[in-house]
C-alpha cells in the first residue's frame, strides 16, 4: 500500500512500482485533497496490478479495511499536508494527517502484523525540514539532531519519533528517509519552482520572500523515487537515510535561471521574465538553509541522483509546458482564494 499516492512524489513512486514490479499488487490509498489528483496517474490507471482506494488515513476503521481486503504486506508511507506557509495558517491540519493519520497507520499495521510470522516493512517517507536551518555551512545527515521550526516540520518530526517509537515498542520493522527538496511533473502550483513556472507563463509577479537568499538542495522526484525503492528493498530495518541532490541553490539564483531557461523557450526578449520579480514579505520562522549529506545511503546503497539539476529543470519545464491542461485544472477553483488569500491580499498568518 502506498499512501498519498495520488500527490506529487506519490505519483512518481507509484507508477514506479507499478511497471517495474508487476508481480507486486499496489494499493493506492489517498483521501484526494487539494493536492491529490487522479490525472496524475492517468497513464497507469488501467494497469492490472493497480488499485486506487478513496480513504483517508484520520479513519482508522477504514484503513483496518484496507488492510483486510487486500492483505496488506508492506506500506510506503507518503500521505500528508505538505505546504509549510499552508501549516503556518491552519497547523491543526498538519497534526491530524500528518501526526494523528501517521499513528493510525502503525496501529493498524502493528494490529496485523506483528504476529503473523510475515516479514513486513513500514517505510515512513520524510523531510529535511525535520533537523531545521543550517548556516553557511555543514550538512544534514543521519545523525542530525531534530530541531523543527515550522509547524510543517514539527508535525513531520513528531511523525517520524512515532515511527521509531513503534519500532522499538512493539518491534514494527520500519525505515525512515529523510529528504531535501523535490521538484518535477506533477508537482503542485503552490512550491516556489510549479509556481513560478506558471506565474511567468501567465506574465504574474514573482512573490519572492524576504531577501531571496534563502538556500534549498533540490532533488529531481524521480530520483528521489528510485531511491525510495533502493531503501524498500536493500534499506537496513530500523534505520534512517538522508537523500538530497548534491544540488544547493539560493532562491534568487534559481528563480533567475528559470527566467533564463522559460524566456528562451517562450522566445521572449531575453530578460523579460526576470522583471516580474518581486520581493515580498518573509514567511515567518523561514529556514535558512537546507543541505544534505546523502553519502550513507550512496556508499551502502550505491544510490545517486542519475540527472543533472540542467537536465531535470529542463524536462520540468517542458513537461509543464505541454500540459497546460493539468495546469489549468489545478489551478482553476479553490487554488484561486487560496492564491489571492496567499499573495495578494495582505497574508494572514
Ligand atoms: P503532496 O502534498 O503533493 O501530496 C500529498 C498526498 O497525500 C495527496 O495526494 C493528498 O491527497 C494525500 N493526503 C493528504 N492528506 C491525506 C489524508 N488525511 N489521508 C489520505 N491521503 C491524504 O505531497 P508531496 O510533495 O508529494 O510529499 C509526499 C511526502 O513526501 C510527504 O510526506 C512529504 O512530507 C514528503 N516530502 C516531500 C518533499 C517535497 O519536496 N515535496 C520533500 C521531502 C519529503
Ligand atoms: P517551498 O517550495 O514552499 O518549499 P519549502 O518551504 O518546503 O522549502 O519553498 C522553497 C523556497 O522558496 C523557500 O525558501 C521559500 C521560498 N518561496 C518564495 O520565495 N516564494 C514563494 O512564493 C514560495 C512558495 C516559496
């Protein structure tokens, strides 16, 4: 079973499992809120050994369900809110998905497994966000001690001690990824690259916040799929693993490459789109800088990013260009109060 499957880095994974694995029946589960989307599989839905199940994981009685009609053997865990300025205006959200739904997941899979004689894994899928800000410099790794600044990422935290409470209480098998940044197809128009991407499209402002020279290591989602499904199969039970791109950028700096890359391929006057930056105000408790030392599951795993930052922006950039459609559908409805709630009224926090 695989959680939040129909989100952005659920998508990815999904489909993965889905043509790689035949043999493997997957489960799809997700409660489709704003931020899941079946037009995301739309390529693999008809595949047989595919099932998507409507549920959300606050419903215990309905994740028992699932549990018993298709046996469940193995959870990859990816459901959750997963917008940091969406948890600073509405954090009770955040606790109950990503705190409450998360320990709902271990009692039922606690409930089923433990006494079967299977050898089953919960694999709970995190964040960087989890160990807070860096300075100039230093990286995040496996030993990092947790310091979550916003409510996002103290719901994250809070998920990821019961995970490793649950392995040691009860002797739940369990890995646990920590991860930087994602960025590619699918990937929800309220991140700072799917956002602005759309924004120069339709000749909107740029809303960059505070100085801009806030850095984040961004990570190209297939990449962080096929490590997710190096870690299923070969991660050490009872472990953690950081996974990043290798890949810091300082917002402003990518914010300005994209102009580059989209004015070339929109055949605009070169420049054109860097003029709709705006700084705006900073979101509070914003996190300086993010950096991960992926060398663990490199070294033990032989996992690395297999393109280059150039390589997946350009596909990013182009897929979105071709799909105007997805676009459109995302952005239509509640994404319109949500943006003008967001950037053009004055923020309510
Ligand atoms: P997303 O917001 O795009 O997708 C989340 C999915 O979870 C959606 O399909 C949504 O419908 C579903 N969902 C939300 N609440 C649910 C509920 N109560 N019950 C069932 N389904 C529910 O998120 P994403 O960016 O794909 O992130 C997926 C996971 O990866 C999250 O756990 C996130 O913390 C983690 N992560 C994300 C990033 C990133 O850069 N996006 C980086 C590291 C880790
Ligand atoms: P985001 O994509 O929200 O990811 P996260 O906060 O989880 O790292 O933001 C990435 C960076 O971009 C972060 O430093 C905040 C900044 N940002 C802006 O400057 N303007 C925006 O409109 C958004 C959404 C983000």
């Amino acid at each position: 079973m695989i959680t939040g499957g129909a989100g952005f880095i659920g998508s990815h994974v999904v489909r993965l499992f889905v043509t790689r694995y035949p043999h493997y029946r997957i489960i799809n589960a997700d409660a489709l809120t704003y931020a899941g989307n079946l037009a995301n599989l739309k390529d693999i839905e008809q595949h047989p050994n595919y099932q998507f199940e409507k549920v959300n994981i606050l419903d215990a009685k309905a994740i028992e369900g699932l549990f018993t009609k298709w046996h469940i053997t193995d959870i990859i865990h990816l459901a959750a809110e997963s917008h940091v300025d969406r948890s600073i205006s509405s954090p009770m959200d955040f606790v109950y998905t990503n705190v409450v739904g998360t320990v709902n997941l271990l009692n039922v899979a606690k409930q089923h497994w433990l006494h079967d004689g299977g050898n089953h894994l919960f694999y709970h899928v995190s964040t960087d966000e989890v160990f807070g800000a860096l300075g100039e410099t230093g990286f995040f790794s496996e030993t990092t001690p947790y310091h979550p600044n916003s409510p996002y990422s103290a719901s994250k935290a809070a998920s990821d001690h019961f995970v490793r409470a649950y392995a040691e209480t009860y002797g739940l098998n369990t890995i646990i990824s920590n991860c930087s940044n994602n960025y590619g197809p699918y990937h929800f128009p309220e991140k700072l690259i799917p956002l602005f991407i759309h924004n120069i499209i339709e000749r909107k402002s740029l809303p960059v916040y505070g100085d801009g020279l806030y850095t984040r290591d961004w990570l190209y989602v297939k990449d962080h799929a096929l490590a997710i499904d190096i870690l299923f199969h070969q991660g050490k039970i009872n472990e953690t693993y950081t996974v990043g791109g290798f890949n810091e950028w300082k917002n402003i700096d990518l914010v300005k490459l994209l102009c580059k890359l989209m004015d070339e391929k929109l055949q605009r006057v070169p420049g054109e789109s860097e003029q709709l930056i705006t700084y705006i105000k900073d979101r509070p408790g914003h996190d300086r800088r993010y950096a991960i030392d992926a060398s663990k599951i490199n070294r033990e795993l032989g996992w690395k990013p297999t393109v280059t930052f150039e390589e997946g922006l350009n596909e990013t950039i182009d897929w979105y260009l071709n799909n105007g459609e997805w676009l459109q559908q995302v952005t239509s409805g509640a994404y319109q109060q949500y943006y003008e709630t967001m950037y053009t009224k004055n923020k309510q926090y």
